[in-house]
C-alpha cells in the first residue's frame, strides 16, 4: 500500500548517499567531507521520513520520527561548513573542532530534548497518527523548542546562502562561475519553498512535510553542479590556495597599474606588507615597469630577469608580466609572476667560474711544461759560459749564477702553477696538528731574527693528507717569515672547538692593506717583491679539499694571524662535491 | 779515467737549444757526442756507431722517447739511457723504467747533476764491462785447463 510514496523516496535517498560516497571519497579536499555529511544527513532525513510515513502504528511512527532527527539537525552545521570551505581563504578560517562543537551545542541540546520528550513535553505538544490510504500522518503541535530550534537552523541556512551570493559574485573563471551558481540555485530551492509554502503550499502538500524533499532536491543539484563543473577536487578553494601557497610571487595589477593584490610569496619578494602596497602604483616595486608593459602591450606575454636588494643581497627573479583581458578583449590589467632564480643564478656563476678555473688550469699545465724545454736550454748554455768564461771573469760568473738562480725560480713557479692546476687527490693517514707543524718547521730556514713559538698540540687525532697539510702549514710559515723582514715573532697555536680544529699562524710584520686582502687568495697574486704568487692559493685549495677553510685578520703594521680551520675527519664525499 | 771521458753519447731531443747546449758542455767534458732530433734520425744513428749512452727526451716529433728505448740497436756492452723530460707522470717513469731505461731526470735540471749522473752511469757500465770480460777471460782459461787437463791423459795414453 505505500509502494507508490515509498519508491521516490527511496531513490532520492540512494542518489544522495552516492553522492555522500563520492564526496567522501575525495574527502582529501577541504569541504569534501563537510559535503559528504550534508548529502549523508539529508539522506536519512528522507529514509527516516519515508519510514515514519509507513508506520502504522503511534510508537514507531514517533521513534522514526525521532530518528528523522539525526540529519534535520545536521544539516545546517553541514552546509555552513561546507560552504564556508567551498569560499575558502578567510571564509574556512573559522572551521576548527572548537568552533564546529560551539555550533553544534543547539542541535544537540535539540536532540536530547526530543529524546526525553515524554519528560517534559518541550517538543511535542501533542501527537496524534492519522494512517491515510497509502500513507500515515503523525501531526503534532510543537512546543517552544521546536521553534528555538527552528530559527537557529535557518539562520545557519542563511549565512551560507549568502557566503556562496559572495562566490558567485567574486572575480573568477566560468567554470567556478558556473559552479558556485549551481550551488546557489540549489541552495535557494528550499528558501523558495518556504516562500511558496507561506502562500499556501500547504494546498499541493495537504498533508506530508515538504521539506525533506525539498532538501533533496536541493542537495542533488549541489551535487550534480559540483561533479559536472569541475568535481570537488579542483573547487575555488584549492585554486586560492595554490595562488597563497606558490613559491612563485603573485601581483595583481590593474589596468591604472595599480597593485591591486599581491600573495605572501610576492610579499616577502619585496619585503612589504599587502596593506602598505594595495592601491600604489606598480613603479614603486619595479621601476622598469613602463617599459615592461610597453612591451607587453606590443607582444603580450612578457619575461623578463631582474635583481631585487634583499638583506643587502641581490635576489635575481625571472617576471613574466600576462595582461589580463576581460570578456570583450579589453585590458583591464596585469598579472606579473616572478620567479625567485637567484639559486639558478649562483649556480650558474659557480659553474662558469669552474668552467673557466678547468680551462686556466688546461693552459697552466701547457704551458708550464712547454716552458721547461726553453728553461733547460737556457740551464745548459749557461752552464757552458760559466765553465769556460766564468773561470777567467769573476763579474760574468756573477751574472751567470744569477742566470741559474732565475731559472731555478722560473722553474718553482711552473711546479706551483703545475701543482695548482693538477687535480686534487687526497691520500689520508691519521696525524696530529703537532707533527705536522714541527714536520713543516723543520723544512724552512728560519732567519736569526725570527723567533718560532709552537704551541700546538697532539691532540685530537686527525684524518688529513700528511704531504699536502705540511705544504700548507710551510706555506704559511715562510709567509709569516717573509712578512717580518725585519725579525720578530711567529705564534702557532692550535684548539679544538667541537669536530673542528683552529690552528693559527700568527705573526707581528708588516701586515696587510684592504685592498690587498681582496685578492689575497688569487693565484699569481703577491705583496712580496719576491715571492711565488700561488703560496696562498694553493694553500687555500688544499684546505678546502680537507673540507676545511682558511680565513686571515690583519692590520698595517701591526701583523697577520692566518687559521686554518679543520674538521677532524675529512670526508671524501663532501671534498668530491666541491 | 781517460777511458770514461771518451764514451760515446748521443742526444736526442728535438729542442735546438737543448741539443746544442748539451752538446757542447758535453763535448767540453770530453765525451764524444752526436745529435739527434727525432726517433728516426736516433733509430739510423744507433746502428752505424755504438753509443755508450743515449740521453733521450720522452716527447719527440715522430715517436714517444719510451718507444724509442727498445728500438733503438742494442750494443755491447749494453746502452745506458737516460730519459729528460718536461713532462714527468708517475706512469710514464715507471713505464721507462720497465722499457729499459736507466735514469729518469726532469727538466730543467742542472747540468752538474746531469753530468755526475752519466758519470755514474758511465762507470757502472764499466765496471760491469769489466766484470763480464774478466768472466769471459775466466771462462776461456777455465775451459783452455780443462782442455789441457783432459788433453794430457789422452796424449799418456797414446804414449
């Protein structure tokens, strides 16, 4: 007998709890899972209504129609919090459990009351089950509560409905357009029927309650605009947030070339609050702009690298500047994303200065060899003349000896230029700080006026190659002596700080000016009159090849005190990737 | 000494200045000395004389020095080289030395270290020169008694 009530009923309910599935299964999506409760509350609403209506008797008209509850309040928290996720940004902000349970206080206390009705009577006034022919009736008078909560539930309804007004009304592509017009639509149906019902709807609904279908009806349009219209996954929200999350910098220009919007990433590109920047002009940020949007003008599309100060540093950015048209083709402003590149950038300049290190390195190599067939013709005629006139004229064989002691210099700066250019291969042993300092001592010739202090320790162990670390340590050595002409005193010293070990070199000469510290560890670079030019250098590469530095503090007159700095093991990996 | 300083050494280097250099401290220390300036010229010169000794550059116009150490005549007694190079590698002075070669010396060096270093060379090939003449000389007599020894029974029995 209630075939005929029941059976649309029933396929309206199942249509929703598809869509309650589906929503749910793209709950990964903020207001998916909002969405999959409302369609979920909805859709018991109209079983348990179905159900009552079938009852024939009064107790499970009325524990049915109690059941029916469940979604009635339900659906109010469900839509505000789905449509507040659906307009996202600022809109979701409030959605958190606390939030969620505060509006959830009136529905409960709403269910609770029903539950222990026969109490207090708040609910129903009184309840009386007409069974009609295909269907049975439970009518009651409500009592205060029904309408407390009543006007609670419609204000929910009401506040969403003009959250989504505001989407609808927002700047967007079609599609979302077309979407959250869908959803308003739906959103308006039961609004609608209760306008209607108010002029006598009662006349095409004489005795069933309208408003389950109407939510139906409602919520299956919801449904079908968010699935045709791009499906939940790629809502207005998602799209908000990949603008605020990007990495790129976003700036809204419009068509007076005024900031209009800017995101945080853009904000931090150019180290200004948004509030400070909306309604300026454009050329506050990026003084090429006219030229930019000249160009643009001509070729649309606009890309173009720029340097930004930020924190003394200069940041590169790669902007594309993309006129925005409107429906008609007018330019109504600019979009302009700047991609931060200054990594890209480094790198790239790391990499040339490889690029050109490797090819000085080639010719360094080449020509250093090439230098010693010319240098040994010059070592043996020499040695011819002061064989044979040098025996017989004291003042030749002066200048020839000079001759030799040039060409034994000539052939130290090959081995330095040769030993710079000539790839690192680190063979480690474990030593001290120590050995390898007196090791170093012991190779220099230090002059009568220099004193040597060395206080260094044996300890901690360290992993270096023995060979290269004393080439350092007598680089710095015969430096710090060259840099006392005059005598004085030269301090070693070590200590361990951590993994690392600080061994200083200092000395109490000549010192050294600014500009001289710039190039300090440049090959070919010296403040001596004579010196090798590639000391410094190589001792740099051979500390960095430790994965270690090397580091100076000086003052004219007052001195220099050069420290390496070392970590106890090197690791051969890290030194690989330098 | 008067034997050593008239050894025979020939130069092969295709740098001019090198050779004539050389040549001529050479040739002031009383060594007889040729040139060659590649490994064709040195290949042709090695057999139409002995040399004592040959000072070969490893990087020659036609050939690598190295090559040239094991084509060029074997003599007795046997060639001393020595390899100059401006271009000195761990593998290239193992492969010398592996070749045949008797010294190994990077340029630009200095000629007194040169000198003593084929002086040294010069004597050791004497004296093993010596050695093996005085074995060649002990031989024959061993051999001239043993044949005597053997010969004089035979002549009793015949007696």
């Amino acid at each position: 007998m209630h075939a005929t009530t029941r059976t649309p009923l029933l396929l309206v309910a199942a249509a929703l709890l598809m869509l309650s599935f589906t929503a749910w299964r793209r709950r990964s999506v903020r207001g998916s899972k909002a969405f999959a409760l409302l369609m979920l509350a909805v859709a018991e609403w109209v079983i348990a209504y179905a159900v009552t209506i079938m009852s024939v008797d009064l107790q499970s008209a009325v524990f049915w129609d109690r059941v029916q509850f469940f979604g009635v309040v339900s659906v109010p928290v469900a839509w505000l919090i789905f449509v507040s996720q659906y307009a996202g940004g600022r809109f979701e902000a409030w959605v958190r459990p606390r939030n969620v349970a505060l509006l959830s206080i009136v529905p409960t206390a709403m269910l609770l009351l029903i539950w222990t009705d026969e109490a207090h009577g708040l609910f129903y006034s009184s309840i009386n089950l007409t069974v009609a022919e295909s269907f049975s009736i439970l009518e009651y008078t409500f009592g205060p509560w029904f309408w407390v909560h009543t006007v609670y539930s419609y204000f929910l309804l009401l506040v969403g409905t003009f959250l989504l007004f505001h989407v609808f009304l927002r700047p967007s592509p079609l599609t979302y357009r077309r979407q959250s017009l869908v959803l308003l639509v739906g959103s308006l149906v039961p609004w609608v029927a209760s306008m209607i019902q108010l002029y006598g709807l009662k006349e095409l609904f004489p005795v069933l309650d309208p408003t389950p279908f109407l939510f139906a009806v409602a919520g299956l349009t919801m449904g079908w605009g968010l699935f045709r219209f791009g499906l939940l996954d790629i809502m207005p929200v998602a799209r908000d947030s990949i603008v605020e999350y990007m990495s790129e910098g976003v700036v809204v220009v419009d068509a007076r070339n005024r900031v209009v919007d800017m995101n945080p990433a853009a904000k931090r590109m150019f180290g200004y609050q948004s509030s400070e920047l909306v309604g300026q002009e454009i050329t506050k940020l990026l003084s090429n702009w006219p030229e930019m949007m000249k160009r643009s003008h001509d070729t649309g599309v606009v890309s173009e690298d720029m340097v930004v100060n930020q924190d003394q540093m200069p940041h590169y950015y790669e902007s594309r500047i993309v006129p925005l048209r409107d429906g008609h083709g007018a330019l109504s402003g600019f979009l302009v994303v700047m991609q931060d590149i200054t990594e890209r950038r480094r790198m790239e300049e790391r990499l040339r200065e490889a690029q050109r290190m490797a090819a000085i390195g080639e010719t360094a190599a080449w020509v250093g060899h090439d230098l010693r067939n010319p240098l040994q013709g010059i070592a043996g005629a020499t040695y011819l003349l002061k064989t044979t006139l040098g025996s017989m004229n004291p003042r030749a064989n002066e200048m020839l000896k000079l001759i030799e002691d040039s060409i034994r210099y000539s052939d130290k700066i090959v081995n330095d230029l040769l030993e710079y250019s000539r790839e690192l291969r680190l063979e480690l042993s474990e030593t001290n700080v120590k050995s390898i300092t007196e090791d170093a001592l012991g190779k220099v010739k230090i002059p009568k006026g220099i004193r040597v202090v060395n206080s260094t320790k044996n300890e901690p162990p360290m992993e270096l190659d023995v060979e290269k670390m004393r080439r350092v340590f007598l680089n710095l050595i015969r430096n710090a002596v060259d840099a006392m002409p005059k005598g004085g005193t030269l301090t070693i010293a070590s200590v361990r700080s951590g993994d690392n070990v600080h061994i200083t070199f200092k000395d109490i000469g000549e010192g050294m000016a600014t500009e001289a510290l710039a190039k300090l560890w440049s090959p070919l670079y010296t403040t001596k009159t004579k010196g090798m030019g590639f000391g410094l250098a190589i001792a740099k590469r051979l500390v960095e090849a430790h994965g270690g530095s090397i580091s100076v503090e000086t003052e004219l007159g007052k001195g220099s005190t050069f420290t390496v700095t070392l970590p106890m093991k090197t690791n051969p990996e890290e030194v690989k990737e330098k | 000494m008067k034997e050593l300083e008239q050894a025979r050494i020939l130069i092969i280097d295709d740098d001019a200045n090198v050779r004539k250099s050389h040549e001529a401290v050479l040739k002031a220390s009383g060594y007889e000395v040729d040139v060659a300036e590649t490994g064709k010229e040195a290949i042709a010169k090695s057999r139409t004389k002995l040399y004592n000794l040959a000072l070969v550059d490893l990087r020659l116009p036609d050939m690598d020095g190295i090559e040239l150490l094991t084509s060029m005549r074997e003599a007795v007694p046997k060639m001393v080289k020595i390899i100059m190079t401006g271009y000195p590698s761990q593998e290239n002075a193992i492969e010398a030395v592996n070749r045949g070669a008797d010294g190994y010396i990077v340029k630009p060096y200095s000629m007194e270290d040169l000198l003593r270093k084929i002086k040294e060379q010069l004597e050791k090939q004497q004296e093993a020169e010596k050695y093996s003449e005085e074995k060649v000389k002990e031989f024959i007599e061993a051999r001239a008694e043993e044949h005597e020894s053997r010969a004089a029974p035979k002549g009793k029995q015949k007696k």
